[in-house]
C-alpha cells in the first residue's frame, strides 16, 4: 500500500495596520511679560518674558515697567504688575506650527492716570484686534486687569502680535497662546 499525501490548509494570522492619525501637536505658552516665572492659581506655569530668538519666542524692543500695587479684578496680580510698553510700536513673535490659535492678551493701566491718555492698536497676524484702545478707559480706572482673547490663524509658522502707538505707549502684561 502507498500513501499519499493529502494537502491541508493551515490558517495563519495576519496583521494589518491600520493608520493612527498623529495627535496635532499643543502649543501653550504663557508669558508673564517683564516679570519672571510665576504658578497662576490654577497651577499653569507663565514664562518669565524673553527678546525673541528664531525657532523660539519672545518680544521685538520695548523697555518694561514694574509696580507693587494690588490690582483689581484678578487673583493672579503678578500677571499684572509688569509690563512691556513701546513709544514707537513693538511686537512679540511666535514660531508656531501652522493653524488655528487663541490670543488672550492682558493689560492693567499702571503708569497713567486718568482715560483718554495712552491709546494704541494691537494687529494679531496682520489683522486689527484692539483698535484706539485705552486701557484705563476699558478697566475701569488705573491698577484693574482687563483681558482680551482673539482667534487667529497661522499660515505661515509665526504667529506676530503688533503693537500701534496713538497717544504716548502702547502695552501689554501678561500673553497666552493657545493651539486649538
């Protein structure tokens, strides 16, 4: 007798991959604008302000002014307390990755003593953001925080906050980019 042999079908496991999208990578960064390193309330970490270096971020000229009065309407004074101001116009830059971006920008009026006496213009992007701001005005009066956020996109890898003299110096306290 011969025997043959028959042929049987072996069944093997096989993998297929299947793509994962990547998350979109978050961009967060605060700035305690003239001021150092400071934990907000909430425990987020601000960033002692910085001139800008390529690949980074950080202001372009400015000089800073610092005081020690309490300020309204806020428990993270410290954000307030300091501040960047230009006389002819100034910006911060931020080497991000293109997309869509939350701007909140913060101010407190800390050198001037009545409205109508320091007004300027933020551009985020190139596109009007604050127009004739007055601070003081806005607030209220002298040493209250006041925010202001914007939604922006990023095309081309740097996110530029420009700041417009009207009347005497334009500035800011406190700055927070957010990745959407």
């Amino acid at each position: 007798q011969t025997s043959t042999a028959t042929p049987t079908a072996t069944a093997t496991a096989t993998a297929t991959l299947t793509p994962t999208p990547s998350p979109t990578p978050v961009y967060a960064q605060r700035v305690n604008v003239a001021g150092g390193a400071y934990t907000d309330t909430g425990g987020h970490l601000w960033a002692p302000d910085q001139a800008y270096l390529p690949g980074s971020w950080g202001y372009v000229e400015g000089q800073t002014y610092t005081v020690t009065d309490a300020i309204a309407n806020t428990d993270d004074d410290a954000l307030y307390q300091s501040e960047r101001y230009w006389s002819l116009g100034g910006s911060y830059k931020f080497d991000v990755p293109n997309g869509a971006y939350r701007v909140e920008l913060k101010f407190a009026e800390l050198y001037v003593n009545a409205p109508n006496n320091r007004r300027f213009n933020v551009a985020i992007e190139g596109i009007a953001a604050l127009s004739n701001f007055d601070i003081w005005l806005t607030a209220g009066g002298k040493f209250k925080a006041v925010d202001r956020a914007f939604l922006v996109d990023v095309l081309d890898g740097q996110l530029n906050v420009d700041f417009g003299v009207i009347m005497n110096a334009a500035n800011v306290t406190a700055i927070r980019v957010t990745r959407l």
